[in-house]
C-alpha cells in the first residue's frame, strides 16, 4: 500500500470508528444473524492477488458489523462491560502503529518503564500497600494461573518446577460460585481438579468460612499440604463477597497462599464505602483486578499485583537465559518476560496512561458511582412491582432478580428480550432459582437507557403471566 493509499484508508476508518462510537446506541444489540451465515460469505481460500482496502473495508461494514454483538451499546446489559472510551481507543491505535514487544526492558524501555508506573498509580488508586508489585496480564485467569503457579513453588521449596508435581499432595480452596478460571489454572498446573474444594456458599452467595475451616483441618489430617485460597471480591453470577478479613486471617494461621479474584468489582476500591465492604483485601498474597472491564480501557489489560516479588521471578526466570534475550546494557532493569507464562508482550500500559490523565481519578469514581446509582434506581424500580423478585444482595451494579414464575418462564422471557435486539441479558441460578442478569456499567449509559430496558421487560412479562 502506498503511504497516500495509507492516509486516506486511515482517514476513512477514523470516520467510521467516530461515527460508530456516537450511533453505537442505534444497532440491535445482538445480531440476528443465524449460525454459519458469515462463514457462508467469506471465501474458503485466501486471494492470490492484493485487494484494495476499499473492498476490504467494504466487505468488513457488510458482512463483519451486522454479526457482530456490540458491547458498547449503552443496553449490553448481559455480562461484566469490556469498556472502552476515546482516549483507550486512540493509545490502541498508537501501539498498533509501534508495533513493539515489551519482553525485556531493551525491547521497550519506556513501554516497561510506563507499566512499572501505571501499576503503582493503580495501586495507590486502589488503596494497596506499598509491598505490592504489579504487571499487566492479558486476563484475570492468567493472573489466577501465575498466583497459583507462585503458591505451588513455595508450598514445595521451588522443588516442583524442578522435579514434577508427583509425589506432593496440595489442595486449594474457593467458594461453589468462584469463577471457572481457578479450576483451569488447577489443571494447568499439575494439582489435580479432585483436590480444589469449592466450599458451599450461605445465602449471600459468600463461602462458608466454617466450611473452609473444617475442609482444611480434614485436608491437613489426610496428609495434605493446602497452599492456595481465592477470596471473591465480587463474583461473576451475583457480584457476592467473601469475608475476606476471615480468610485472609486462616491463610496467615495455615500459611496458605491467599489471592482475591477481584477481577471485575476490584476497579469500585476506588470508593471508600467498597474499601469497607471489602475489609481484609489489603492482606491478600496476591490480587487481580481487569481495568478492561470497569475501567475504560480497551482489552486487554489485566491488572495483577503481588506481594511477594521474589517468588514470582524465581518462579518463571529461565535457568539458562538463551543469548539472544540477554541484554548486557539492562542488568537491574525490569524485565516483564519474567514475571508470566509468555515471552511476548503487547504495549498494555498506553491506554492506561492515557485513561488516567483523560479523565482523572476523580473522573472515574464519577463515572462508577453513576453506575452504582443507576443500579440502585433500577432495584428500586423492581422491588416496587408485585410480579419480580430480587434475588440477591446488590453490592455493586448488577441486579439478579426474576419474575415470579418458574424456571421456564423465566427463561422465555430472558429469550424475547434478547431477540427484541434491544437489550442483552444473561441468567444465573441463586439458591437453586433462575435469575436474569442485568449490569448496568457501559461507558455511555444513563438513567434513559435503563428506563427503557425496565419498561421492555415488564411489557414482555405481562404477556407471560
């Protein structure tokens, strides 16, 4: 492509992503689009010969756009947001245009440099003491595997990575409702999915801390060594909290590693009042929080913090350091291709910088206290109607509530919502009841958006009932 061929296509797409991000509100939310009908529109083989990129910006508003479920819509109300905002957009353009791995410091001195930074102003964002590092993972379940990865290696004198898991008997402990990426990281890492115990939850959804107690004392009188805990700050199906003061307090007593998945509810520490409600947090060994789901930037940037740095790089440094990674000029310098599973890195921290200085800290609070307002409003919209039902303390911006029907009717309604094209919700099940979804957390939603997401689905109940 010719650099003049390169400015106009840049200038056409920059058109179309600023007239997407102010009509986004004016697609169907989820397409209708059956299985199969874009495949059916895409070649089976790559051309020989170049196309033009007007053709191939063509095809991508024909056959790309109407398949795709928008997630910036203001009602994509199903699951945790994946926001972004214009100054996330622009750093991603930014470092697509580098093009720049952040392996190493040398690869990338200032992208290192700018992460080391980020991280702390996270950190001091959040309200974490100063012993915590910090580095940006692509996912919470990536952060879960490296704390867990970390957790095995003291449990076992570093002798695992060494020899092998056999022979060592090490179980971990979470609630029935944590999130489905500990029983992967379980897998990964040679434990064992029989010896991760999910601890049965009380009727606010939080693990059982007397449950936790018993199961570890029986683990330990079998001859088991328990040596990885995670503590919810906001679960996936109901945005539960775990007592994290009492567990950071067992993991200290059974020197078991204590990480807090707070993935999504994390960025909200940012307020006093869920400082409070998230009492304990500060003691945890390790905490992941994604600024990709509550925190406008563009995925992926996963926020992962330790405190105990040591470990973590004698956990995933080479022995023997290829000559090509060495870098004679760097010694002492950070290196991130230490601190995880990959060696290549993308340039996570841009957005980041750039969301923070665009709009503030206060900016943001702003932005996550109306959030939780509108949910707030929402619960008090539903609790006021005689035909739904709100199934589970609302701690953040996420309501589960149900008609007063069974299961199946339930499940009718959440269907024609969805086909409406209007609003997007999920369910879950609480206490055994189907509950719908609904988070109200989009960069662009307001009070309007979720008035009119109520008065569809009670029009679309009234015909159930």
């Amino acid at each position: 492509m010719m650099q003049q061929d390169f400015k106009q296509a840049l200038a056409d797409v920059s058109e179309w992503m600023n007239a997407y991000q102010q009509n986004v509100a004016d697609y169907p939310v989820v397409t209708a689009l059956k299985g199969g009908e874009i495949l059916q529109q895409i070649p089976d083989f790559a051309p020989k010969n170049a196309e033009h990129f007007s053709e191939i910006f063509a095809d991508f508003k024909k056959i790309i756009v109407p398949g795709i479920t928008h997630w910036q819509h203001p009602q994509f109300m199903g699951y945790f947001p994946s926001n972004t905002s214009p100054p996330s957009v622009l750093a991603e353009m930014l470092v697509a245009s580098l093009g720049v791995q952040c392996m190493s410091w040398l690869t990338s001195p200032a992208a290192t440099e700018l992460e080391i930074r980020m991280m702390e102003w996270l950190r001091d964002l959040w309200g974490l003491p100063e012993a915590f590092s910090g580095v940006i993972q692509d996912s919470a379940s990536s952060s879960t595997l490296i704390a867990l990865l970390v957790a095995r290696e003291k449990a076992t004198q570093f002798e695992v990575n060494q020899t092998g898991v056999a022979g060592y008997k090490l179980s971990a402990y979470c609630s029935s409702e944590a999130h489905t990426s500990i029983e992967k990281a379980i897998k990964i890492a040679g434990i064992g999915q029989q010896n991760l115990r999910k601890i049965p939850v009380d009727e606010h959804q939080s693990i059982r801390i007397d449950l936790l107690q018993q199961a570890i004392a029986e683990d330990i009188e079998q001859g088991f060594t328990p040596f990885f805990m995670v503590g919810a700050l906001g679960t996936t199906g109901s945005t539960a909290v775990d007592d994290l003061a009492a567990m950071a307090k067992i993991a200290k007593a059974q020197q078991i590693w204590f990480h807090i998945d707070a993935a999504y509810a994390g960025s909200a520490l940012m307020l006093p009042e869920v400082r409070q409600l998230a009492a304990g947090y500060t003691e945890a060994d390790s905490m992941v929080v994604n600024p990709h789901k509550w925190l406008l930037c563009n995925f992926d940037c996963s926020a992962f913090f330790i405190r105990d740095k040591e470990s973590l790089l004698k956990t995933f440094t080479l022995g023997l350091i290829p000559e090509y990674l060495k870098s004679p000029n760097s010694t002492g310098q950070t290196h991130f291709m230490n601190w995880g599973v990959g060696l290549g890195r993308r340039f996570r921290a841009l957005k980041l910088w750039f969301v923070l200085r665009w709009y503030g800290t206060n900016g943001l609070r702003d932005l996550v206290t109306h959030h939780l307002d509108l949910s707030a409003r929402l619960e008090q919209w539903l609790r006021q109607e005689p035909h739904f039902e709100v199934l589970a303390q609302r701690h953040f911006n996420l309501l589960c509530f149900r008609l007063k029907a069974s299961d199946e009717i339930n499940m009718e309604l959440l269907r024609r919502i969805n086909a409406s094209g209007k609003v997007f919700m999920t369910h879950t099940k609480i206490n055994h009841q189907l509950a719908l979804r609904m988070v109200i957390g989009q960069t662009e939603v307001n009070e309007r958006h979720v008035w009119e997401a109520w008065q569809l689905i009670k029009n679309l109940a009234k015909d159930l009932m």
